[in-house]
C-alpha cells in the first residue's frame, strides 16, 4: 500500500479491510512524512505496532 492510500483508509469512515502478514488491522495513526503507521491487530487494543506501510494490504480491492 503506498502512503497516500494509507491516509484515505484512516481518514474514512467507511470500513476498510488491511492486512498485516495475513491478520487483518486497524490504521490507528499515519506518520506520512517516514511512510509509517501504527495498526491494531485485530480485536486486541494492546496488540499495535509501527510498520512500514508498503507491509499493509487492502483487501478486496
């Protein structure tokens, strides 16, 4: 996924399927400027994690 896509999935209030390495996240936060961001693994708020965003896909796209 590149940046710009990243920043529009977060943005949305429509619902947005992304995988992380096959599990799929929540985009809590998009650092556009380092071309990171920080999800949610599935339902688990203590499970997050900073990647890269070229890491996250959009399914069903």
């Amino acid at each position: 996924m590149d940046i710009q896509r990243a920043k529009e999935i977060y943005a949305s209030k429509d619902m947005v399927s992304v995988h992380l390495d096959g599990e799929p996240v929540w985009i809590e936060h998009v650092d556009a400027e380092n071309g990171m961001a920080a999800v949610q693994v599935g339902s688990r708020p203590a499970d997050t994690h900073t990647v890269g965003v070229e890491r996250l896909e959009e399914q069903g796209s």
